[in-house]
C-alpha cells in the first residue's frame, strides 16, 4: 500500500467510515477540516483550494455530480500540500509545473482512495454501479479499478 493509500485509509478510520462509500462521510469529513480549511460551494464546474498566509486555507467545490470528487480532491492540497506549486509559478521558477503536476496527482489519487476504498470496489463488478454508490464519475471508477490491480490488491 503506497503513502496515499495509507493517508486515505487513515482519514477514513478516524471518521468510522469503514468500508462504506467515502460520500458517505462527506458531511465528517467537512467538520474534521475544520480549522484547516473552511468549504464553500460556488457554481463553477471545477473545485478550488487557496492557502493563506496564516495556514489556513478555503476550498471552494461546485454543487450537483462533481462535489464529492472536488471535496476529497481539494482537501487533499490542505491535507498535504501549502500551496508551493502557485508560489513558484509566482516567482517564476522552472519547477512550479513539476510541483503542480505532483501536487495534482496525488490529491487525485486520495479522493479515488477516500471515495472507493478497496472492499467497496471489489464488491461490484459493475462499473456504472459502483460510480453510482460511490457518487463519482465513471472515469474515476476506472481509474480507481486500474490502481488496485496495479498494486495487487484485487488480483
């Protein structure tokens, strides 16, 4: 199991989520963040994250289908990141898209984790199904199905 995987299960025992979907846990997950990060919803299509200078940050995440996805997404960055990658674009540096790309992949990779643990997807074979229950787009389903088997965990 990588460090992200680690994380997400993590997050996932301290809320007493088990092997349920992560949207069910939506509502914890806001009220653990708190005093890291205030959530808002905002009508964009695409989910937000600004750090402070105090360490605080706020998420921004769209309503409707996407909220879930961009919740886990956008707080993965307060969870683990400070907001360097936009600093170092700010100051010019040739590794702020190095520090963006992997700041990207792996606040993708712990909602996949906190919204479909493992159990959860073996349990359905369905793909639409399973992006159904765990209120995610077929994609990231895919995507969450092609990490397990690649680390073994559903061979």
């Amino acid at each position: 199991m990588n460090r992200i995987e680690r994380h997400a299960a993590e997050v996932r025992r301290a809320l007493r989520l088990g092997e349920r979907p992560g949207v069910e846990g939506l509502e914890q997950f806001v009220a653990w963040l708190h005093g890291r990060a205030d959530v808002r919803e905002w009508g964009a299509d695409f989910g937000c994250c600004w750090h402070w200078p105090d360490g605080g940050a706020t998420l921004w995440v769209p309503r409707g289908p996407r909220r879930a996805e961009s919740l886990c997404h956008e707080a993965a960055h307060v969870l683990w990141f400070t907001g360097l990658a936009r600093q170092l674009a700010l100051l010019g540096s040739p590794v702020a898209r190095t520090q963006h790309w992997r700041e990207e992949y792996v606040c993708d990779r712990f909602a996949r984790a906190f919204l479909l643990p493992p159990a959860l997807v073996a349990a359905y074979s369905d793909d639409d199904e399973l992006a159904a229950v765990g209120c995610c787009s077929l994609e990231t389903v895919q995507r969450r199905r092609k990490e397990l088997h690649g680390e073994g965990v559903m061979e």
